[in-house]
C-alpha cells in the first residue's frame, strides 16, 4: 500500500452529487453531499444543470476533504460512479454545454425510437450488437434528440466541436481541466447504456451511430473501468491525484457488494430497482426481458458481463403516497402505517405510471389499484405499495432464472428502502431465498472506489472487496409455498389490468 491512506469516491447520482472519502478497511470516513435541481419544462420531460452538477461535485469534493480534515496528499486515487444514460453535450472550446443534460428517466425521444425500430425490427433492432431494447431510457436516441433541436449543433458536431457523455465523462472532462486538456473518456459500463457500443468488441458501432445521426467524433474514448485516465488539473482540490475507475451506479453497486462469481447478484432499491446477475465474460442474451450489460472491466483482464431487471417505480411509490395522496408525511411511516394490518387486505397496486420496464417493457401501460373493496383501508394500500416492490423483484428475479439457467440461492440488496423490515421480509417470502443487507450500505460509492484503488495497487484486487464485505442483517422465507404462489398469481393477474391503457388519446 503506497503511503497515501484514503481513496475517494465521487458519486454523480440522479438527485444529488456525493463525496465519500473512505479508508482501507473500505470504511466511511467522510460524507460530502449536495442536491441539483430538477428540471421539468414539460410532462415527460426530466432535465439537469451540468454546470451546477460540475459545481456541486467541487463543492462535496471540498466538503468531504475538509470533515475527514485530508488534503490531496493523503489521497491515492478517486473513483467516479454516476447516473447511467443520462446525456451531456458540450461544446470542447468553450467548455459549455450546449443544452441541458437529459435525464435517463425522460420520455422525449419515444418518437426518435418508434422510428429506428420502424427501420425493421421493431424495438429488437439494435438488441443482438447492444444487448439493449429501443426505449427512451437510454442515451443514443437523447444525443440525437440534442443535434435535432438545439441551433447550429448538428453543423458544430460534424465540425467536430461538440463532445458527448453520460455525466462520468462529463465530470472526468473537467476534472482533468477541461478546455485545458480535459480527458475524454468513458469506461465500458456506461458506454454500454448508450445503444452504441458493440457489447462483443467493446467499440462504438459506427452503423448504428450512422443511422442515430450521431457524428463518432461525439464519442469518448472506451476504457476499461479500473486504469487511470488522467489527473486532476492544476489548482484543483485533489491536484494531481490520479482518477482511476469508472462505474454507472449500478454496476458499482454490484463491483461495492463484491459480486465476482457467475450466479452472484445484488439488487438496488432506490427510485426505482435495479438487479445485476454476474453472468461471467461472455454476454447472455435475454430472452425475457433483461438488459445485457457490461458489468466491470479491471484494465487488461477479460470484460465482465451481466444481466439487469430495471423497474422504473419502485421507492418514488412511497414518495408518491406521500406528496400526491399524503397518506403518510416521510417515507419510513409507510412501514408504520403497513404493519397496523396483517396482509393488504386484497389490494394490488401495479405503479406503472411510465408504463412497465422488466421484464414487460410496456410503454402502453398505466398504473393501477385493483381488488377493492369496501373493506380496503390506507393501511393495505400503504401495504399494497411496499408489497409492490416485492413483487416487481420477484418477476425480474424469475426472468434472470430463466435467461441464465441457474436459480439464485440469494439476494444481496442495498439502496434507501432496505430500511423497511416489513418489505425486506416480505422480499424473503415472495422470493423464497434469503435476503442479505451488508454493513456499508453505501455499495455504489464503496464499488467506484475499489475499482480506483484496485488500479493504483491501493488495493490488490477483488479479494481486498470480498475481505471488507459483511454482513448486516439476513431475512430467511418464512411464507408457505401455497400461499406464496397464490399471492404471486394474484400479482401476475393485477398486472395484466395495466396493459393497453394509452390509446392515441391518452399520454
Ligand atoms: P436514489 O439513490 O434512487 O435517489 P435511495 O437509495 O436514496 O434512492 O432511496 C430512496 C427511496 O427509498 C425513496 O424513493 C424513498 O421513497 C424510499 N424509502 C426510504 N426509506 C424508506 C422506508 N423506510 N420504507 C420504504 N421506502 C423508503
């Protein structure tokens, strides 16, 4: 270990940017924390400052170096892990961007896709080269939507002014100064949410870029997601300490919650949920409505691939019972308000308010509450919520079965509602495995630092992470199996009162 003590970790997330110094232990030291804003200029339409982004990354950079009372000398290496797909793009003379960055969750480019699935192949165009579905999740169609929209963008792109990213690169950019020789690189995990990087060869697919529209000139460079790309500038709060590992969130939280083994998995319950399954170095095609990924790439090994169950609503269901309906004040009383009942009563409530991602991928979907009656309280629709989440879990969970061939023996989670005791064992008995929360629940900073430690030989690898993992707290299926397919069959059932909801009228 060099004589520099601390890694730190810099987490670009959807609703704010976070610091994190921790030690070698893979312990917390310091937290820096600042929320951007969010922008909504229209219904669907979900948008980020990147310069407030980039201030505030300065700014929590500052604030976790000043609590853990460090300065860049004591740091050996910073990681980043980000939001995934969400776009920026800017202009490399200026450093400015040239429109607001779009956010992954933002629904404006369903046109853009309808179209290039129109070209033949529906939304499976792209599917066998990217492992991607056309959806407006991800960050091709947005560069196009930029280029389409914003004056002089598209002649200013072909002139070769313009540069891309997903807000890893973006913050990397200016990190390693920006205007002044910023570095312009991404790592294999978020190239691989754009439905442009050739999920074999590890390259931009110049067929698919040609047919978005999307100038290669746009593109950073591929890396893998544990080398060093570059320093901080000159003047910066971390000068000259070199930043060495990429990761979108979710695979960091994968990388943090040491899930090295084919078969591992971890699943992420913020927002909405997010399960990665460790399906080795060769990409699994889904045959049932996954994600094939990138999960990591440590410098010159063998890339690591995975499969993901992405669920749009899952936590923002709590949120929307708080701030729409007011049924509870914070989200940790929806636990409360559940357990004042014994079961949900016989309410269901599908919350496919954008329609249905895994492993439906139904945009034609809306949300629904079915099985009422005149029995049914606040107390089983708080239930009927969280339950929700659970049985979202399990369908992506079924799905991850059948597409890798091996049953999962148990589920490692984290993210804001593994707080909830009442879901976690409800997880348990509707998966009927057990559920295990580790000690550092912050698994998706912890993963974007291993990977940077891991590259500058702070750490020697993934058993430094598999030595630092422990466990917290497990919950074991205690459901009977009758009742639990019943319940399950239930659910399969209210999902199906969903579909086909949007009409031409209807948005
Ligand atoms: P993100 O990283 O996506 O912003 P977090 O991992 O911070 O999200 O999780 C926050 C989400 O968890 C919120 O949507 C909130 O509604 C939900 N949440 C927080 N605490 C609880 C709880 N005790 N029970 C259920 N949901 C909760």
């Amino acid at each position: 270990m060099p004589d520099t003590q601390y890694v730190v970790a810099i987490d670009q997330g959807t609703t704010s940017s976070r610091a994190i110094v921790f030690d070698h232990g893979g312990q917390i030291v310091a937290v820096g924390q600042k929320e951007h804003q969010q922008i909504f200029p229209r219904a669907g339409w979900v948008e980020h400052d990147p310069a407030e982004i980039w201030t505030n990354v300065r700014d929590v950079v500052g604030q976790a170096l000043g609590r853990a009372s460090i300065t860049a000398k004591d740091v050996a290496a910073v990681g980043i892990t980000n939001q995934r797909e969400t776009a920026v793009v800017w202009d490399r003379k200026t450093g400015k961007p040239v429109y607001n960055a779009i956010v992954w969750q933002d629904t404006r480019t369903q046109k853009i896709a309808d179209e290039l699935g129109a070209l033949g192949g529906g939304a499976d165009r792209y599917k066998s080269k990217v492992g991607l579905p056309l959806a407006t999740y991800f960050s091709g169609p947005k560069i196009r939507w930029i280029l389409d929209n914003v004056d002089g963008a598209r002649e200013a792109a072909e002139r070769g002014d313009l540069a891309f990213g997903n807000t890893d690169s973006w913050v990397l950019w200016n990190m390693t100064g920006g205007v002044d020789g910023g570095v312009h690189v991404t790592d294999v995990t978020n190239a691989s949410r754009t439905m442009l990087m050739n999920l074999d060869s590890l390259t931009w697919n110049e067929e698919i870029a040609g047919e978005m529209g999307i100038p290669l000139s746009m593109l950073p460079e591929i890396r893998s997601s544990s080398e060093i790309y570059g320093n901080d500038r000159e003047g910066g709060l971390l000068a000259g300490v070199p930043i060495s590992g990429i990761l979108g969130d979710q695979q960091a939280a994968t990388f943090g919650q040491a899930c090295f083994e084919v078969g591992h998995a971890k699943n992420t319950y913020g927002t909405g949920n997010f399960m990665l399954l460790n399906t080795g170095t060769s990409p699994v095609p889904s045959k049932n409505g996954l994600l094939t990924t990138l999960c990591y790439k440590i410098g010159d090994q063998a890339p690591v691939y995975a499969l993901e169950g992405s669920i749009a609503v899952t936590g923002s269901l709590i949120q929307w019972l708080r701030d729409n309906l007011g049924l509870i004040t914070s989200a940790p009383e929806v636990e409360e308000l559940a357990r004042s009942v014994d079961d949900n009563g016989g309410a269901y409530f599908v919350p496919a308010f954008s329609g249905l991602f895994a492993p439906y991928w139904r945009a034609d979907a809306r949300g629904a509450l079915v099985g009422l009656t005149r029995y049914v309280t606040k107390a089983h629709i708080a239930r009927a919520a969280l339950e929700a989440t659970a049985f979202q879990t399990r369908e992506v969970l079924d799905a991850m079965n059948a597409d890798s061939g091996v049953d999962l023996s148990e589920l490692k989670v984290d993210g804001g509602m593994v707080q909830d005791e009442l879901l976690m064992q409800f997880q348990a008995d509707i998966l009927g495995v057990p559920v295990i929360r580790p000690k550092v629940a912050e698994t998706t900073a912890l993963g974007a630092a291993y990977a940077a430690g891991i590259a500058v030989g702070y750490w020697s690898g993934e058993q430094d992470v598999i030595d630092n993992w422990a466990e917290d707290k497990r919950w074991e299926p205690s459901m009977e199996d009758a009742e639990r397919d019943r319940q399950y069959r239930l659910w399969k059932k209210a999902v199906t009162k969903t579909f086909d909801w949007v009409d031409d009228d209807v948005s």
